[in-house]
C-alpha cells in the first residue's frame, strides 16, 4: 500500500486556477528517483525536443528567443523535502513568445506571490513510497496561479492551446525519469 501525506506543493502554491496531474509507479528508492528528477533535461526525448521547439519558433522567428530551449534549468527550486518530494517553480507571462520569464530572486520571492502583473507556474514531484520503500509512485502537479481576472483571461486560451502536448511532455519526462532511476 502507498502511504500519502499533505503534499509540498500545497504550501508553495495553494492558489491557482489551472492544474494538470500525472503519476507513473516506479520500482526503486526515493534517493533515485530524485537525482532521477533532478538530472532531466527536455534535450533527453526527441518528441519533447520538437515539441517545444514548435513552440518556441515563432518566438525565435521574431528574434525574441535566441539559445537553447526551456528547460528544467529555466525553473528554481522553490522548495524541497529531501528525497521525496521537491517543487520547481517559473513567474512570467507564459502566453508570450519568449513566455515573459522573469528571474525568481528566492524561494520567498516566489512564495509571497506579490507580483500582480505575473503568474506562477509550480511543478511539483512527489514520491510516495510502500512500507519497503522499493516501490514508489511518482505523481507530477503542475499548478498556475494568475492572480488577476486579466491574467486569467490572457493565459486561459494558451493554456487550453498547449495542455494536450503539456501532458505528452509530463508523461514522457516521468517515463524518463523512470528510466534513469530504474538503470
């Protein structure tokens, strides 16, 4: 039996409007599985690859975007408890070419949430493990708060746009994570 407990991602985002959840099981310790985590890069699957790219071309077209692709190194680490749980987290204007990223200054930074004129995204992966510890399940949520009307109305339609090939890119990225833990 998996145990669960009040997830981390419930203290750093308890707020948000729009949501996606995916879960894979996993036979290995919690420890693997977050370097796991941790190691993934979206350059490891080609169907990732070009699926942001794809996005992120008109963008490039329009000289916006130069450089590598988004990509786990874009997020901060917005809180962690250690091996079991750790929540990754982006603040900007996710609609826009270049998704209006700004710089997380801290994990409180990200916390506070006194920025009106952005929204923030959270990803969180949680381990719940059996009493052996050597068979996990691997849940991903990813959360985003826009906390103005406006915001809503600007990131709904994008996040309608994208969600499908979003939970491609989740499923993948834990099918992954699963293969680099596991081996």
């Amino acid at each position: 039996m998996i145990t669960s407990h009040t997830g981390l991602l419930d203290t750093v985002l308890p707020r948000y409007q729009f949501v996606e959840t995916h879960r894979l099981p996993m036979r290995t310790s919690p420890a693997r599985i977050m370097a796991g985590i941790r190691a993934y890069r979206a350059g490891h699957d080609p169907l990732v690859r070009m699926a942001i790219a794809m996005r992120e071309l008109p963008a490039r077209l329009l000289g916006h975007r130069a450089g590598r692709m988004l990509d786990l190194d874009d997020f901060s680490v917005v809180g962690q408890e250690g091996t079991t749980e750790i929540v990754f987290g982006l603040m900007g204007a996710f609609w826009k070419p270049d998704y209006g990223l700004v710089p997380i200054a801290s994990p409180q930074a990200f916390l506070s949430g006194k920025r009106t004129d952005l929204c923030r995204l959270a990803m969180g992966f949680r381990i719940l493990t059996d009493a052996s510890g050597s068979h996990a399940m691997v849940v991903t949520q990813t959360r985003v708060d826009c906390p103005t009307t406006a915001l809503r109305r600007r990131f709904a339609p994008y996040w309608y746009a994208i969600r499908p090939v979003s939970g491609l890119i989740r499923q993948r990225m834990l099918g992954r994570i699963r293969n680099m833990a596991e081996h």
